[in-house]
C-alpha cells in the first residue's frame, strides 16, 4: 500500500498520499470537538483506480478516530459507503 501520511491543523486535518509534490490522493476532516471527528471529503486520482487507495484512506481516519476514542460522522459519500459496507468500521460511527 502506499505510504499515507497525517497533516494536522487546527480544527481538523487530512490523510494524504504524496508522489513527488503532488497530492494523488487525500481524505479531508474536521474535529468538531474532543471526541468529533466529520470526514468532509476524499479525493483519489485516476492513476490510483482499483487500488484500494480510498479505502486505504478511510480505513487510517477510523484508525486515528477509535485511538482517540472519537465518533465519526461520514458527511463524504465515498467514504460513508465504505463505511456503511465495512462492518469492522461500524463501532465508531456517532448513530
């Protein structure tokens, strides 16, 4: 898998992939609060089509959300259906 990286800011951040300088690939957040995380947006180049790169993504923010004991509410559509198909994901998700 691609090597996907954490950029944190305040009030929220992004899980990203980089090649050279560009960003192929990126899934966008907001912190709403301590225990809030809302995943905005997610963004995969074509050159990344059927390697599993969303998911990836996805996959790392539920990682970062349940190891700061955070709830998710997945306002991106992309990331709500894998979320919504991956029972493993189901734990996190503020119902």
């Amino acid at each position: 898998m691609r090597d996907i990286r954490q950029q944190v800011h305040e009030g929220g951040g992004m899980f990203f992939v980089r090649k050279s300088d560009k960003i192929l690939a990126k899934l966008e957040y907001t912190l709403k609060s301590e225990y809030l995380m809302i995943i905005d947006h997610t963004e995969v180049d074509e050159s990344f089509k059927g390697e599993g790169v969303g998911h990836a993504l996805v996959e790392k923010a539920i990682g970062f959300a349940r190891s700061n004991r955070m709830k998710v509410i997945p306002y991106c559509p992309f990331a709500k259906a894998i979320i919504d198909k991956t029972v493993e994901f189901q734990d996190v998700i503020l119902k």
